[in-house]
C-alpha cells in the first residue's frame, strides 16, 4: 500500500519473529471474531433476554461494519501511516471488544459490535501488508503462509473457542478473550513496528461516496434484520427502508462513477472475468456463511446440542480446507483456475444438497461427517478464485480491486444471514401449519395420550413432535436452496475468459 517514508534497518532474528507473531494475531482475532460468535447466539439471545433471530444482529452487524472499513484501508494507511493504523486498529479493537462482553442490552451491544467491527475492517490487509514489508523478499513465502494460516485457522477455532466459553464460563468471555491479545500485540508492535512506518500523504477523502455508502449499506441491513418482525412490507418503516438503500445505492453508483477519485473504484467491473469471479464469490460465499449460521442455531435450539458440541461439529469443516490449501495454491499455478472453481462449488453443494436430507433422529457424527469432507471444497473454490479476478483487473486497480471484491463477500455473508433466518422461521410456520392439519386427524392419538398423560400434556407432547418435524423440514429446504445456490455459482465461473496469466495474490485480503 504505502512504503517506508526513509529506508528502515530490516528486522532480523527474534525481533522478525515476535513482530509476526504480532501482525498474525492482529489478522487472527479479526476473523476469529466472523465465526466465534456464531454457535453463541442463542447464549447471548438467553443472556440479554431476547429472541434467537434478533441474536443473529450480533452476527450481521459486526460483518457489516467490517465491510464498510475494508474498502477505506488503503486511503487510512495512505493517510495516517501503515503502523500506525494497525496498532490504532488492535488497540480500539481490545477496547471494543471489552465494551461488547460488558454490555448488558442487545442494543448497546451492537452497537460496540459495529465499533469493533470498524476497527477491525483494517486489521486483515493491514497485518499482511507489513508482514509482506519485515520479511526479506527470498522470505516472501513464509510471510504469506503466516498470514494464510490465520486466515484459515481462525475460523475453523472460533466455533469451538466460542462453544467452550459460552458452556464453562458465560458468552461475554468470546469477546474478553481479544483484549489481553489485542493489549499485549498492540505494545509489542508498536516497539517492533514503529522504524518500519510508511510516508504519510495528505490525501482527500470522497466524503460523499463514503456516507452514501454507509447509507444504503445499513438500511439494507437494518431492512433485512427487521423484516420479519415487521411483516415486510406491510410495514412502513420497511418501505422507508427500502426506497433509502435503493436511491442511497443508485446515488452512490452514479457518485462514485463520475468522481475522479472515487472511495470504491467501480471501474474494475469492466473487466470480464473480475465481475464474473466475484459473482461466483457473492453466490457461493453467501451460501456457505447463511449455511454456517444456520446450523450451529439448528443443533442447539432443536437437537439438544450444548454450545460445545454444535462448534465442534461445524468446526470439522474448516480440518480439510486448512490440508488441502497448499496443493491447491501449487495446483493454481499449473491449471485453468475455471476449473478448480468449479470441482471446489460443486463439492460444497454436492454436500450441503446430501445435508438437505436429515431427519430429527440424526446423530452427531452424520451431522459431523458431512461438515468434514465439505471442508475439502473451500480451497479449491477460494484461492483459484481470488487469482482468477486479480488476473483480470490491470496492476494499479489490483488494491482497489481487492478491497471490493472483499466488501461484496462480507456483505453477502451478511444479507445470507438475515435471509436464511428469516426463512427458517418462515418455512417452519408454513410446514407447522400443513402438519398439524395432516396429523392425527382422526384424533385416535390424542385421545390414548390424553388418557396416558392428561389432555393437555398430551396436546404440548403432540404440538412439540410437530414443532420439531416443522423444523426440521423448514432446516432441509434451507440446505436446499443453499445447495443450489452453490451448483448456479459453480456454473456461473465459466462466464470467465480464461487468464492468460494469474497474477500475485499477496496483497489480497
């Protein structure tokens, strides 16, 4: 992004090693904090005393504002200094994060969740950007593992962390767990990092393209997130929403497309291959987060799963993504990328289509196993992928073309949640009202259960076996359609010219 403002003495020995490890938990807790959160939501719903469907906001609100910092990085390293924007992004990161596990409402709490978020939008390109700049070039590699292993360890760990915590200690204690990390890199950084900073310009901001931005982002949130609680668009406030994230966007498309130094550079979408790469992305990344959510939700609210458990086994997806990811990266290099994209989609769709198949008896691990081998999928969708729209983009909207494509994926992993809940709880009423007219019509079993048990403990014991049928097939539809979702991105991909060459991912976030 920026370089040194005068040549800096390069770091060697243990200073190199104890500053990467710094600049790796910096990306670590970042994108542990997209998953953690994501088994605790019916702890923290119980906790704060409010529905599980307005729990997931703990979700969508932290990738949201993540989304919105993203596309600002390079102008805030620009601005104020690669170090200096890292270790100001840990610092508010740690306090957020404290500020989150000390509230005592779901409104203050989302509120210093979006904060967080925002500060964390930077700690992602940021940790790879000086990991890249401290090691020597022959060492470029290691700096690249480093940052790739965070990035897919985290979210395979954040489940089980967040699942442990909730179960032996409280659900505050899965945002806690950032600040001694976020405190202790933060000092260490600054001592290690502080002679590598870059040269600071004074650079305007397109303050009008970013408050459009932040406008019809979050009213399209909120519309979605409130939604079903306000019957739609039988609403007003619904309405209201919907024509300001609609105008806000037109308004930022025609704003952004007219400034000459616009905060989303849209004109990388001319290239061919870029938008069809990051469709396929929006698609299939949409698909598998709105998955990831609904599951560990499904396991503890239906299945009887502690918050442990339901990591675990959505953890299990994340086992083989971390195997494969290497032979991928040396696969990318030696085939049409098209067609990793493709073989990795289908894979996750094959699977999430076999899961739309369970029934209320399924067991842990055939809940578990399936996770496990979708694992496999992820690399060979995600790393061809991000070659494939970079090659397509010229060298100098690379950055920009980064920063947008990363924006789309939050946003649709965002917009994924908000559906995928509301829907399950949709599809649940709807199948709740065809069995209960489709059982025990004739009465004959509640009449032998209301002499067992009394009229109306039978009438609750016969109303729970529909609930939990109800549920169940609202879930399988989900996977479904989710499935689907997978099989039109994966055939989506093809829409691509094929590259003629695949460009240096490492700046990529």
């Amino acid at each position: 992004m920026s370089h040194p403002s005068s040549p800096a003495a390069p770091l060697t020995g243990a200073t190199l090693w104890l500053a990467a490890l710094a600049l790796s938990a910096g990306n670590f807790i970042a994108v542990l904090d997209t998953t953690i959160a994501n088994v605790s939501v019916p702890n923290i719903a119980g906790g704060l005393g409010v529905a599980a469907n307005q729990g997931t906001y703990v979700i969508t609100s932290y990738a949201v504002a993540e989304a919105i910092t993203v596309p600002l990085t390079g102008w805030l390293a620009a601005r104020f200094g690669t170090v200096r924007l890292f270790i100001t992004s840990m610092l508010l990161f740690g306090l957020f994060s404290l500020l989150c596990g000390l509230s005592h409402s779901l409104e203050t709490l989302l509120l210093f969740r979006v904060l967080q978020g925002l500060a964390g939008g930077p700690l992602m390109p940021m940790s790879q950007t000086l990991l890249q700049q401290i090691f020597p070039r022959e060492k470029a590699s290691i700096a690249i593992g480093l940052w790739s292993m965070t990035t897919l360890v985290a979210p395979v760990l954040g489940p089980v962390l967040g699942g442990v915590l909730c179960d032996q200690v409280s659900w505050p204690w899965i945002f806690y767990i950032n600040v001694p990390i976020a405190l202790t890199c933060g000092y260490l950084g600054w001592q290690l990092l502080k002679s590598q900073e870059s040269m600071r310009l004074q650079l305007r901001i397109d303050i009008i393209g970013l408050l459009l931005l932040i406008v019809w982002v979050a009213a399209l949130q909120i519309m979605l997130d409130e939604g079903k609680d306000l019957d739609w668009f039988s609403s007003t406030e619904i309405v209201s929403l919907a024509i300001i994230s609609v105008v806000g966007f037109l308004s930022f498309l025609i704003w952004e497309l007219t400034e000459h130094n616009p905060v989303v550079n849209l004109r990388v979408f001319r290239h061919r291959g870029y938008w069809v790469s990051v469709l396929t992305i929006a698609l299939a990344f949409g698909s598998f987060f709105g998955s990831t959510v609904l599951t560990p939700q499904w396991l503890q609210s239906y299945m009887g799963y502690t918050a442990t458990d339901a990591g675990i086994a959505q953890a299990l997806s994340g086992v083989l993504s971390v195997l494969a990811a290497p032979l991928v990266a040396h696969l990318t290099t030696r085939t049409d990328p098209r067609r990793l994209v493709f073989i990795g989609v289908m894979w996750l769709g094959g699977v999430t289509l076999f899961r739309s198949f369970n029934t209320t008896d399924v067991g842990f691990w055939q809940v578990a196993v399936p996770l496990f081998f979708q694992g496999l999928g992820m690399p060979f969708f995600f790393i061809p992928l991000i070659g494939l729209a970079m090659s397509s983009v010229d060298e100098v909207e690379m950055a920009s073309a980064a920063g947008l494509m990363n924006f789309l994926r939050t946003m649709s992993g965002a917009i994924a949640t908000s559906l995928v809940t509301t829907a399950w709880d949709d599809k649940a009423k709807y199948y709740h009202d065809i069995l209960s007219g489709l059982t025990d019509s004739g009465g004959e079993a509640m009449q032998q259960m209301s002499t067992a048990f009394g009229t109306e403990p039978a009438r609750h014991l016969l109303n729970s076996l529909v609930d939990a049928q109800s549920i169940m097939l609202s879930t399988n539809t989900l996977f479904m359609i989710s499935g689907l979702s997978f099989v039109v991105a994966a055939c989506v991909v093809w829409l691509a010219p094929r590259p003629t060459h695949m460009a240096d991912t490492s700046h990529v976030h």
